[in-house]
C-alpha cells in the first residue's frame, strides 16, 4: 500500500495542479465583474451582487449534473475502452443541449422572484439586464462543463487552465467593450458585463471543443453520425441528478447560513462575507485535488485495481487535508492580515466589521479541514459512480446538522454568528466523516471484474 501511494502522489498532483489554477481563473472572472461593477457606482455593485448569485446558483447546480461525464470517462479510460468514454461524452453534450432552455428560463424569471423575496427595486432592475443578458450564456456553460468532464476524467487537466486564463483575458475586455463602451461598442452597464460573459463563455466551450477534436482525432471523438443512446444517457440521469441535488444543498447551506446572518445584524452579515469570499477561495484547492481523485479513483475502478483505488483515494484526501491545514494555520495566526485586504483596519467605522470577521475566520480554521475532507471524500466517491449516498449524508449533515446545530447555538444559546459558523462546521464535519467511512467501506466489499473478462462490445 505504501509503495502504491508513493507512486500515487506525483501522478494525481499533475492531474490536480493545472485544475486548482483553472478553478482559481474561472472564481476570478466573478471577481473581476464585481470589480468594474463597482466603477459603475454603488447601485451596480449592489445589482452585480444580485445577479452574479442568481446566475451562479442557476448554472451550477444544472451543470452539475454534467460532472457525470467524469466518472463515466475515467472507468472508461482505465479499462481501455475509448469508445465507452467518446459516448458519454456525446450523451452529455445533447444533455447540455437539453439542459439550456429550462436553465435561461430560470434566469429570466429570476428577477421575479428577486422582488417578491423583498430586494431593493434599483438592484433587481439593474439585475434583471444582466441576467437577460447572461441567460445566453448558459448553453455554451453546458457545453464546456461536459467538455471539461471529459478532459478531467481522461486526466488531461492543463489544457483547461490555459482555457481558464484565456476567459479571464477575454472577460476583462469584454467588460470593457460592452460595461463602459470602449472601441466602438455601446456602453450597457451590467447588461454588457452579462453580453461579455456569454460571449467568454462562448469562446471558451469553441477552444475545449476544439482542442478535444483535436487531441483525441474528431472522427473518433466528436466527428460522425450523432445519435441518443439510451443506457448511456440514463446512466448520466442516474449518476448525474444527485450531484446536482448534491452541489444544491451545499449552495443552499450557504445561502441560508448568509440570511440567517443578516437577522443577526449588518455588521455580522459584513464580516461573514469577508470569511466566506476567503474561505471560498481557498476552497478552490481541495476542490481540484476531489476533481483529480475522481478521476485517478475511476482509472483504477476501469482496470480492476482496488489497490489503486484506495492510494488514489489516500492520496487525494490527504493532500486535501494538508493545504486546508496550511489555510487553517494562516486564518488561525494572521487573520487581521486576511481582513485587512478587504477593510482599512485602521479605520474606526469598520472596528466592529473587523472583530467579526478576525472572530469568524477562528472558526473558519476548523472549517477548512472538515470542508476538505467532505470535498476529497465526494471525489473519491464519484470515481466510484457512487453520488446517491452521498446525496442523502450531505442532507442529514448540511440541513440537519450544519443549520439545525448553527441555529440551536446562533439564537438558542446566544452565541450569535460565531454559533452560526460552528454549526457550519458541525454540518461539514459530520459530512466528512460519513462520506470517508462510506468511500472505505465500499472499496471493503468491492470485487473487481478482470479488465480482460468486460464485454468491451460498443
């Protein structure tokens, strides 16, 4: 075993290192229109705040059910069975297809339900152009999270970072064409930041089309006759679904964990958002090394090795472990440091913000390591095309537990929003540990097929 984990290590961080740069480019573009948002005055900044979380519950909890590609492609490849990997990817580009009207409709009814859930009237409007706008971004969204499923399940993970800096580039330009009027174009405002992301995230889903007709030959890969099969597109359904209820509890988690702060208090609700937008980037890390063990985990699932199987998922958890130790020990010893990125520490008006976010960043440190573990946990599961389980612990743990025990401490106890934040941890350490003792008891009762004895029949 420790010889296999050895061998493990610098295979599974050659996978994970270009994902983690990839998925830290891809969280900046949200970064960057917040940015020049903010050039445009408070009222945007406000309808931006709106919008970018309406665009991003709506498009990752339905392209989740893409990441099904993943696993589909990584037992395929370990198996050595290309023309296995090549359907899925097919069955989960007509599902992105299909995916995309239900999910710009959903967009463009959002505004409707940002007025009746009581938002401030400028900010919707504001909102409203933006998400009209980035409602066309959502099939080309689909596409490319298909086509990245592909890549990340065959392993071939740096052609998406390159993918990733390219939309960072282009998104910067676009807000300045379409946000402030630059060469020529008209000058939209929010509407145009949403007219620059669909058409980045147009350009992006053409250049992993691209790369992947070519990387991999298009007749075998993307070129002939097209059709739906069955058995593989419910295998996706099947697969796929609980992931996006999966990926929706835990946007839930944090969505209502965020209006609970707010009856708190304006200042609670600031410093929350500090730790959160820290917590969230750090997160980008461990969420690339679960990507990359569900893959490595898959590959050997393909070929019938259950050693494999567990370094892989050794490997991937504790390497997980260990960068959310480093960020822990950072929000632990340097937290006023963390702050004062966001705030002037040395401005009295913001004293009050600060102590909370120093107070929530403490706790932060205990969160890092649960959420690390229940993400790597997640990943090694799904190489094992098992999500359904994993669905069902992560609503006991999340909702049960995570708002359950943060509400009892928050109001019932009294202690505000650091009872709040540990009830976060509760949630996800109680995740983590039923997700690993899961992914271990699995690999106890698996009994692999002979690669050599699989029908490999198309």
């Amino acid at each position: 075993m420790l010889g296999a984990v050895r061998r493990e290590i610098p295979v599974l961080v050659a996978v994970a290192l270009p994902l983690a740069v990839a998925q830290l480019a891809q969280h900046a573009m949200g970064f960057v229109d917040t940015v020049m948002a903010g050039r445009l005055g408070p009222d945007a900044l406000a309808g931006i705040a709106l919008g970018s979380v309406a665009f991003f519950f709506v498009a990752i909890v339905l392209s989740s059910m893409l990441f099904a590609v993943g696993p589909l492609v990584a037992q395929a490849t370990g198996a050595r069975r290309p023309e296995e990997a090549v359907r899925a990817l097919r069955q989960g580009l007509l599902w992105a297809l299909l995916l995309t009207p239900p999910s710009m409709a959903a967009l463009w009814a959002m505004p409707a339900l940002l007025r009746v859930l009581g938002q401030d009237p400028i900010a919707v409007e504001l909102a409203s152009g933006y998400l009209r706008a980035v409602a066309w971004s959502m099939g080309p969204f689909l596409v490319f999270t298909a086509l990245r499923a592909y890549l990340e399940g065959q392993g071939h993970t740096r052609p998406l970072m390159v993918v990733a800096f390219v939309g960072i580039g282009l998104n910067i330009l676009g807000n300045q064409a379409f946000m402030f009027g630059r060469w020529g174009f008209p000058a939209l405002g929010l509407t145009g930041t949403g007219v620059a992301t669909s058409l980045v995230y147009a350009a992006m889903a053409v250049l992993a089309f691209g790369y992947v007709a070519w990387r991999y030959r298009w007749p075998s890969a993307l070129g002939g006759r097209w059709r739906w099969d069955g058995a593989t597109a419910r295998e996706l359904l099947r697969l796929g679904w609980p992931i996006s209820v999966t990926v929706g509890f835990e946007t839930g988690l944090f969505a209502v964990s965020a209006m609970l702060m707010g009856r708190i208090g304006s200042p609670e609700l600031a410093g929350h958002q500090i730790a959160i937008q820290t917590t969230s980037l750090t997160f980008m890390v461990p969420l690339a090394l679960g990507i990359a063990t569900s893959a490595r985990v898959g590959h050997a699932v393909g070929r019938g090795d259950p050693l494999g199987a567990r370094a892989a998922g050794a490997v991937g958890i504790g390497l997980a472990l260990l960068t959310m130790v480093a960020s822990a020990a950072l929000f632990l010893f340097a937290p006023r440091t963390i702050v004062g990125l966001y705030l002037d520490l040395g401005d009295p008006a913001s004293a009050v913000v600060v102590g909370h976010a120093v107070a929530f960043l403490g706790v932060a440190a205990a969160f890092q390591l649960f959420d690390g573990l229940q993400v790597s946990a997640i990943g090694a599961l799904r190489g094992l095309k098992d999500t359904r389980a994993p669905m069902l612990i992560t609503l006991v743990s999340y909702w049960l537990v995570g708002i359950g025990g943060g509400v009892a401490l928050a109001f019932g106890l009294g202690l505000g929003g650091v009872g709040l934040w540990w009830g976060l941890v509760l949630g996800l350490g109680v995740a983590g540990a039923a997700l690993l003792a899961r992914f271990v008891a699995l690999l106890r009762r698996w009994r692999p097929v002979p690669v050599a004895l699989v029908d490999s029949r198309p």
